[in-house]
C-alpha cells in the first residue's frame, strides 16, 4: 500500500479546490447586476456615515483634551471639518439603447461592387423554388 505525506496531501487538496474555484461563473442577470450595484453604493455611503461618525467623536475629544489640559495649544482648523454624507439616495443609471451602447455594426461604405452580375431588382423578384 502507497504511504502518502501530509505534505503532499496538503498540496493535492490545494490543487483541487483551485481547480474547483477556477470555474467560470454565469453573467448575472440585469436585476441581479442592479442589485449589486445598488448594495455597491449603499455600502459606500455607509462608509462615508463611519468617517462622519469618527470626524465629530475626534473633535470631541480633541475639544475635551483642550479644556482639561491647561498647556494645549488652541485648535487650528486643519481641513473643513466633517461633511455630513446625508440620506442614503440611489438613483439607478440609465440604460442605454441599442444605438447608443454600440450594439450594432459601425457603418462602412461600399468599396467594391458586389459581386455578383445579376441586379439586385431581379433577385428580388424572382420566384423562390
């Protein structure tokens, strides 16, 4: 019977959950695409709301270390202070049309002949067998 190490178990594991994590996924469908990207800016402006949240509580205590401690040096204004992010607002972008989005073949013009001899009005009129 074959005596496998751990080592080489470890790494033939490994190898197999890359392969397996290597799979494509399908594309998501529009809502799922809208979904996320709703989840994307929600998520964003969470993080605009910590900062905000951690901008007052470090004025706060900068504000305290200033009134207790008789040596501190009075506040400089460094930056505009803290911006408050506001409601969380999702407007959904546009979707574009067909034209637009560049779903149809650039235009080109003619630069020979076709080629057959036969015109085009008398292939269009001509019965179908």
């Amino acid at each position: 019977m074959m005596q496998f190490s751990r080592s080489s178990l470890l790494a033939l594991c490994a190898a197999s959950a890359c392969t397996l994590a290597s799979a494509k996924l399908p594309v998501p469908s529009p809502e799922a695409a809208a979904k996320a990207a709703e989840a994307a800016a929600k998520s964003a402006w969470a993080g605009k709301v910590d900062n905000y949240k951690l901008c007052q509580s470090q004025d706060r205590v900068a504000a305290h270390y200033r009134k207790t401690t008789p040596s501190a040096k009075p506040a400089t204004a460094v930056g505009a202070g803290c911006t408050d992010p506001g409601p969380f607002a999702y407007t959904p972008p546009a979707a574009k049309p067909a034209e637009a989005a560049g779903a149809h073949s650039p235009p080109g013009t003619a630069s020979s002949p076709p080629s057959t001899l036969v015109p085009a009005a008398a292939t269009a009129s001509a019965p179908k067998s």
